[in-house]
C-alpha cells in the first residue's frame, strides 16, 4: 500500500530515511496533496544552512562537495547533498576513483545523497532543490549543499535559492572567467580555484580579485578568492571555516531572504497559475475553438488572447488554486 502524506510526514519527524526520500519523490513529482505536504513541512525547515555549489562541468564540484561534507561530518554537522546533476559521480557514469571516494560519502552515517535530473519535474527544476531541500531541513539535516552546473538559467536559479553560494574555477580557464562574467559572476560568495595542485591557480586567483575590484563591490566587502584541492584536500578546513562562517550583515541577510520568498512566490506562482489555467481551457474545449479559428482565418492568436484575457478580467471565468486535500492514499 502507498503511505499516505500524514504517515511520511510523521516518518520525517521520527527521522525515518526512507520517509524523507519518498517524500521529496511524491513532492518531486506533484501527486496531489503535495503542497499541503510542504506547507505542513515548511514550519519544521529553515534551520539549516544551504550552501550552493556551482562552476563550470569538470571543476571539480563534486569532488569538493565530497571533501567539504567529509570535513563538516568530522566537525558533527548532519548533511544532505543534492546533485542537480546527471553526469554527477554521485549519479554513476564517473571514473572509477571518483566513484570509490564517492562511495565512501555514500556509507557514511549522517550523510544523505540525492540525485536530481535537470529535466521533467513538474514543479520546475529550481523548486523541486527547494522543495527537496526543505524536506532534508525538516528532517534536521544541519547543513545541505546543492550542486549545480552553472551554465543555464535555471542552474543559477537554482545557486539563488541557497544562504551562501561557492563558485568553482579552475586554473588555466580564462575563458572560462569570461563565460562565468555574464551571470554566475554577481552571485557568488565564495571564489574557490579548485586543482591548486595544478599550475595556474595563482593566476586565475589574481585574474578573479582583478575583476572583483572592478566590480560594483564595496572594497572592504569584497567576495573571498580561495585554493584548493579536492585531490590533496589542500584548503578543504578553510573553505568549511569560510562557508561556516557565513554572512554576518543582518540588512544584508534580509534583504537576500526578501528577495528569495519573492522570486519562490512569483515563480510557484507562474508555473501553478498557467498549468491550471491551461487544464482549464484543454478541458472547457477552449483551446481546441481558438485553434480551429485560428486555422479557419476567423480570428488570429493575438485577438483570440486579448479576448480571453478580457473575458478573465470580467469574471467569465475564474482561476482556482487547486492544492488536493492531502489526504488521498
Ligand atoms: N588534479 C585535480 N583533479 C581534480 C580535483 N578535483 C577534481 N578533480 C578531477 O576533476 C574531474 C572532475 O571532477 P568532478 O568532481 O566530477 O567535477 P564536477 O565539477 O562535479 O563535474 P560535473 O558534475 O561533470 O560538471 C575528476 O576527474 C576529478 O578527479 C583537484 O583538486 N585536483
Ligand atoms: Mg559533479
């Protein structure tokens, strides 16, 4: 029998595993009743630290997520890892001695693992990370460390989404800096240069801060560039001091929540509104007459929209959150 979202969620709170990790696929996949779920879970979450991890394929983010988490369970932190990632070791297809390393943060107690594909969820990629984040957060993970490749739109969505944010360069990339410039560049709060035990590091450290101090950041707040090694775990109690450490400008802290509880408003709230506006008009046959209009010359996609959002302005129909009764089986 499928257990129902009340016995998940009691299992989330007994610290059931198992619980946690059915819970963030149904919420992953929207069954109805998921956003009761997540209300109820919401009061339970929001200790936890969620630390983003991002850079370019191949930087080395999943090697230092792995050498980080060591680090922060040898300290006593609980951690949950999601890798928005599907060439991600934690995923298969990695090198043999990735996989091993990988597989030793597998085994270990107070370590949870979850991988997350980039494409098919229904709730969008950037919410399903928050949502799962906030279930591993509920369950009293100390810490959660999200990692992303930071290349598309949505994956630096996704790093926005997080309380401190770790970009992975590498030496010898210097186009690399210059793909990076256009988005990730203003989001992050840590540079780490990861394969300092290659030459270059130093370099592209410089290369870093010179266009930091050209930035719009106050001189005296400017972002930490660090090295490190996730192969010689040179750096790695650093980076966990630094990323531990946090920010401690409480406006500043403010101003970054407001902006995240609105763009998780905003966003839930596009994605819920068109899905339910769509059902609508495929089911009150709507769309099917626009298009044979459209088709047949009677009217054009412009008008038949103007029309409709006219008709939604008068009341002719109405949109309804639909949030299921969260009590289906
Ligand atoms: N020399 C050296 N190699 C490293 C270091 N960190 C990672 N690597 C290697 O770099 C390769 C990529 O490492 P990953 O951790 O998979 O990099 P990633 O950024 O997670 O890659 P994607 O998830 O595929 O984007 C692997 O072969 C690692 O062994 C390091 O500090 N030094
Ligand atoms: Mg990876």
């Amino acid at each position: 029998m499928n257990p129902t979202w009340q016995s998940l969620i009691q299992g989330l709170k007994d610290k059931d595993v198992r619980s946690m990790a059915k819970l963030i696929t149904r919420v992953e996949n929207r069954e109805p009743g998921w956003a009761n779920a997540m209300a109820d879970i919401y009061p339970r979450a929001g200790s936890a630290r969620i630390f983003g991890i991002t850079g370019s394929p191949g930087a080395g983010k999943s090697s230092l997520t792995c050498e980080i988490s060591r680090e922060l369970s040898s300290r006593g932190y609980s951690i949950g890892i999601i890798a928005v990632d599907p060439s991600s070791p934690f995923s298969g297809g990695a090198l043999l001695g990735d996989r091993l390393r990988m597989q030793a943060l597998f085994t270990m107690k107070d370590v949870y693992i979850r991988s997350m594909a980039t494409r098919g969820m229904l709730g969008g990629l950037c919410q399903a990370a928050r949502d799962a984040a906030r279930i591993l957060d509920a369950f009293g993970k100390d810490i959660v460390i999200i990692e992303t490749v930071g290349v598309g739109q949505d994956e630096i969505e996704i790093v926005r989404a997080a309380d401190r944010v770790m970009l992975v360069l590498v030496p010898g990339q210097g186009d690399g800096i210059q793909a990076i410039k256009a988005g990730v560049m203003e989001i992050a709060d840590i540079y780490v240069v990861n394969k300092a035990d290659k030459p270059g590091a130093d370099e592209v450290a410089a290369d870093i801060m010179g266009m930091l101090s050209l930035s719009e950041w106050e001189k005296d707040a400017l972002p930490p560039v660090m090295q490190a090694s996730a192969l010689t775990r040179q750096g790695i109690g650093g980076l966990v001091d630094t990323l531990l450490d946090g920010p401690s400008d409480s406006r500043d802290i403010r101003v970054k929540e407001e902006m995240r509880v609105t763009e998780e408003i905003l966003s839930m709230l596009e994605r819920e509104v068109f899905r339910q506006v769509r059902g609508d008009l495929v089911q009150n046959g709507w769309l099917v007459r626009a298009v044979k209009q459209v088709m047949g010359r009677s009217a054009d996609p412009y008008t038949v929209v103007r029309k409709l959002l006219q008709d939604r302005a008068d009341g002719a129909f109405t949109i309804h959150m639909e949030h299921g009764n969260g009590t289906e089986e």
